[in-house]
C-alpha cells in the first residue's frame, strides 16, 4: 500500500512466540521502501503522556488540523499528504 519510495513505520505488538512476519523484500526493494521500527515505551511513559493530556499541559486537539466523515476519505489523505495537518481523522 505504501507508494514508491514511501515509508512504513512498523509497530507490531505481536506475541514473542508468533513474532515472525512474512515479507515481499522484492517489493521493499524495487518501490524503494523504507521501513523502521518504531521506539518502545513503558507503561509509566504512557500514563504521563495521558496525565498531559487530561490535566490540559498539552492541547492534543491541537495536533488533529482536520475531522473528516467517511464518505470524504480521500480528502482526508489528500490534507495527510500535502502537510496542511499534522494529523486527520477518520469519522465513521
């Protein structure tokens, strides 16, 4: 899904035992891919980040620059896209 010479992050919280994934590296290859892993974070990390959010130190509705209903998706990619916002949601 990702275009030539996009990027996919891979967060895959899987289970250790069934950790291993399949993948086309011929398509890595020739799209030009760039894949990453994301960082972790502890349960600690998680639970500050929301107190800095409900306590209202940090604004997140200030990161989404625009709310979109399903039937205009492909405008909500297109703002995605063309950097006008930082993020974009989805409303079903």
């Amino acid at each position: 899904m990702a275009a030539p010479g996009g990027r996919v992050s891979l967060f895959a919280g899987l289970p250790r035992q069934a950790s291993t994934v399949e993948l086309d590296t011929n398509l890595v290859h020739y799209k030009e891919l760039l894949l990453t892993g994301t960082s972790g974070n502890t349960v600690a990390d998680c639970a500050e980040a929301l107190d800095l959010v409900v306590t209202g130190r940090i604004d997140a509705a200030a990161l989404v620059g625009g709310r979109y209903p399903l039937a205009e998706v492909g405008a909500a990619f297109a703002a995605a896209r063309s950097g006008r916002a930082l993020k974009v949601v989805v409303e079903p």
